[in-house]
C-alpha cells in the first residue's frame, strides 16, 4: 500500500525534494496593526504537515534502497 501512495504522490514529492535543494525559501511576513502597535509573525506549516512530508520522503529513499538503487536513495 505504501508503494502504491509514493507512486500516487510522485509529482508533489519530487516538489519537495527541489524545493530543498533551492538556495533561498520565501515565507511571507504577515502583519496585524493594532492601537498598541505592529505585530509580525511569520507563516510556516503546521509540524504535522513537515513531518508526514519527511515521513514519505524517507520511506520512498528506503523503498529505493530495497529496490537497489543507492544513487537514486541518496537523491531523495
């Protein structure tokens, strides 16, 4: 079942592995003005989210590892 959702969510995950690989991210400022002042926070997805990515992208590298293919298992 698990080979079957990697393959399922190729495309999304190959994203992520780019994405990682880029020299710069962009997470946006938000602000909200109040009477007292400015405040700033910035967006960034719930650690579930990054978790369950990371999860996958380990379990497709030690998919790739029982399959054989090291060079690919590396580049995940």
């Amino acid at each position: 079942m698990l080979a079957d959702w990697l393959d399922a969510n190729e495309k999304p995950l190959d994203l992520l592995v780019k994405a990682s690989i880029r020299p710069r991210r962009y997470e946006p400022l938000l602000c909200r003005g109040s009477d007292e002042g400015m405040v700033f926070s910035v967006f960034r997805p719930p650690l579930k989210q990054r978790v369950e990515a990371l999860s996958a992208l380990v379990a497709r590298a030690l998919l790739k590892l029982n399959d054989g293919k090291h060079d690919d298992a590396w580049r995940i």
